[in-house]
C-alpha cells in the first residue's frame, strides 16, 4: 500500500496534546492497546499499542532543572520498559531491560524518576522487543523547556515515522528475517503526529521552533522545507554555538532531532515539509498560511548551552567498532553467547549482525572507562547498508577529517563502507548501551556497550 493513494483523504490534525507538570508531581502513563484511525475513514482503523490511548503517546513536557517522575503501568501482553532518549540521566532510569532494570511484566508497573540537567527536545519510547512495539507505537514527545526560553511564536514538535500496514489496517507481521538482514523494517506511509499530513496553520512573518524528532524503525528522512527561511539551532537536544543556515535537504537518521528556527517568508498560501523520496518529494507536513502578517524578526536565534564536558581528545582512550553481516555482508562468522557459529547457524536464530565479530551484547564493555576520563570510538561500516548508532547516557562530537570536533549528538549515521570517529567524556556512571537504531539490526545482533565507574 502507498501512501499516495491516501493523500486527500486525511483531514487537518491538531497539535500533539501537551502535560506539562511541575517539579514534584508524579504522572502515570500506561502502555496498552487502543484502536485509531490512521488510514482514511473509508479503510478499517488499527490496533495500536501506545501510552495513555494516544498515538503518538501524549507530550510530556518539563523545564531544565526540575525532576521527572513518570509510573509507568505495562496493559500489554508483552513485557516492555521505556527509554527516555537523549537524555543524559541517572543509569538505573535509562531503561535497558537486561542492563539498567528488569522488565515491566503484563500488569507490574515501574517508577522512573531523574534530573533534567539538559533543556532540548527528547523523546520517549520502549526498549523491550523495540522493533515490534515502536512500531506498534510505544513512543511520545519529551520537550525540556530552556529557563529562558527563546522568543518564539509558535513551538510545533513533529515526530515523523513510517509504518506498515495492511490493508485491513493491521499493522504487518514481525516474522520476517528480510527486514533483519537488510535495510531493517521500513513503512509503506509516513507520518507526521501519527497523521498522513496534517496541518498547522500559520501566519506570515511568524517565528517558530520547528522539533523534528524520528520515531522510525529503519527510514533514513530526506526532508526539504519550502516556505521558510531560518536556522538549524540544535542537534539530538544540544544547542549549537553557532547556528546554521537551513540547508536545501536535511538528513534526520532513526532517533535523531533536529531543532529549527523559521520564519515563514513564503508569499503562497501554505508551506511544507517535504520527504525526498526515490519518485520524488512529498508533504509530510503542510502549514496553511493566512493573514494579516507579523511582524519579521531580524536576529538569528542562539539557544542557551547545555552543561559542557569537554573531551580531551589527546589523552583520549581509544576504541575500534568494526560493524560486519546483513546481506551481501560476507559475514562468514561471530560469536553468539561465548560460542562461534557459521552465518547459517546465525541466521537461523535470527542474528545477522554482529560488532567486533560479536553478535548480540557481549558480556565484557567495549570500553571500561573511569568518570571524567576520555574516550574515542573509530567506527567502520563494512556493510551494505546504513547504521544508525546511538549511544546511551552522553552525548560525543564526531572527530572531523581536521582534527576539530563537531557538534554533540546522541545518534550518528554511518552509510555503507562509511568509517567515522566519535569521542566523548565519560562523566556519566554506570553500564551504556550502544547499538544501531535500525531496530532490525539491534534485534539481530547490533548492541554493544560501555562501563563508566565513579
């Protein structure tokens, strides 16, 4: 099923509902099934697993310095846990069933409760059986407002995803071994807030923080903006000193954000953002524009930093990530719970990855850091397909081709025969995970992880 088949039969959809809550408060969100329309009104609607009936789950939006407390109740038939993503938090809240906390079985609940040191736009979502149940639609908007939030006149928060539905509206099966062994799972309609276009009307002249945040299972977005002239003024949650101008195509990868600063300067009645597919480019999202205008603002916007660790790139400790399987991967052999085995033994349990000839998580850390100590990761994509990776707890900056170091991030792309270098301060204690955000892949054997002691 294509989406084009579907375009002008959807109606407008409003904001994502927002929960804001106050340092001390407590909110529940339970994990369950409900059903809503996604395809348009003439097809059957779909049996989504979500928090709180909502799809996606409902904005959970807090101020830097306050403290989240969040109970999570489990109404599904499976186990699950939630990962607030991005976020540089206590390990024991990271959510990591087999690493940071038991899972949260059919009908116990768990309680999350941490800081919020970093203002940026963040997201949760499950990281139990994450292939399935994110695409079942187990995940939310997380939004920590700046103390002095920048002067705006609209703040819209678009989680994009591409899911795969049947005809009937159910959401397709998980059994196959194609979606593991290559691209990963990969929709046949994108979403914007759970909608197939919706629309956020505007005025012209007006600012806004445009989050964009991907939920997706495996879809590298290829995304344009028409109607608008402004700024990319964060990346996975962290503010960039130096703001950039907004590029003729952005690339947002599984799990990453991108924070913009627009002003809407199209002189016709709506604007877009736009996915750049093989056959050409679609709305994702549209904004009717009306009148009368605003005024334009003239300054480029700079939001405030994020507590910095700074890398000591000379004194770093060093590490190699050599990514290896998937189709035409030549992977010939790995190891899988101490014990080697050919590819086809592999494949017949699923596991088609596999980082330093290990697949699935290997019981000793690819690195065993001290807190503040340095760290850098040289990661080659000897495979046909890209990655995703994302490491949990602290953000790293890519170390350039000259030495300097990029902007933080939380998740880097990494194309097929594609080698990059990260690096980091470790200032954050406890067992990380870090593993490909394709969530096939992670599935089939792309996890690995790091230790930081006290």
């Amino acid at each position: 099923m294509q989406r084009r088949e579907f375009l002008g039969s959807i109606a407008a959809a409003s904001l994502i509902p927002g929960s804001s809550f106050a340092q001390s408060s407590r909110r529940r969100l339970i994990a369950g099934a409900h059903r809503q329309q996604i395809l348009p009104a003439d097809y059957p609607d779909t049996e989504i697993w979500s928090f709180d009936a909502a799809f996606p789950g409902p904005e959970l939006r807090a101020r830097q310095g306050d403290t989240l407390s969040v109970t999570v109740e489990n109404a599904l038939p499976q186990s699950t846990s939630v990962h607030w993503h991005g976020l540089r938090l206590d390990n024991t809240m990271d959510g990591v069933p087999g690493l940071t906390q038991d899972p949260i079985a059919p009908g116990d609940s768990f309680d999350y409760q941490f800081a919020l040191p970093d203002a940026g736009t963040y997201w949760y979502h499950s990281h139990a059986k994450s292939m399935e149940q994110v695409e079942r639609g187990l995940y939310g908007p997380l939004i920590i407002d700046e103390t002095d939030p920048p002067d705006v006149d609209q703040d819209i928060t678009l989680i994009l995803d591409d899911i795969r539905l049947e005809r009937d509206g159910t959401v397709a099966n998980f059994d196959n071994f194609h979606d593991l062994s290559h691209a990963g799972r990969i929709g046949n309609l994108w979403l914007a807030n759970g909608q197939i276009d919706p629309a956020y009307p505007l005025k012209r002249g007006e600012r806004v923080r445009l989050r964009l945040i991907s939920a997706a299972n495996a879809r590298v977005f290829r995304l344009g903006l028409q109607g608008f002239d402004g700024w990319i003024v964060a990346l996975d949650g962290m503010p960039l000193s130096d703001p950039q101008a907004l590029p003729d195509e952005l690339i947002l990868a599984p799990a990453q954000r991108i924070d913009l600063m627009v002003d809407v300067t199209t002189d016709e009645n709506e604007a877009f953002v736009i996915t750049f597919e093989r056959d050409g480019g679609y709305a994702i999202t549209h904004f009717p524009i009306s009148g009368p205008s605003v005024a334009a603002r003239q300054d480029r916007p700079v939001l405030p930093p994020n507590p910095i660790y700074p890398i000591d790139l000379a004194n770093a400790r060093a590490a190699t990530l050599l990514i290896e399987g998937g189709a035409m991967g030549g992977m010939r052999a790995a190891r899988l719970n101490g014990e080697e085995l050919g590819a086809r033994e592999l494949a017949s349990r699923g596991m088609f990855w596999a980082l330093n000839g290990v697949a699935g998580r290997p019981d000793t850390p690819l690195l065993d850091l001290s807190s503040g100590e340095s760290a850098r990761i040289g990661m080659a994509n000897n495979t046909a397909f890209p990655h995703a990776m994302h490491l949990h707890g602290v953000h790293f900056s890519e170390v350039l081709a000259d030495g300097r170091l990029g902007p933080l991030r939380d998740t880097i792309l990494l194309n097929p025969q594609e080698t990059r270098e990260i690096a980091f301060q470790a200032h954050n204690p406890g067992d990380w995970l870090f593993h490909c955000h394709m969530l096939a892949h992670h599935q089939a054997g792309m996890g690995t992880w790091i230790r930081v002691s006290a």
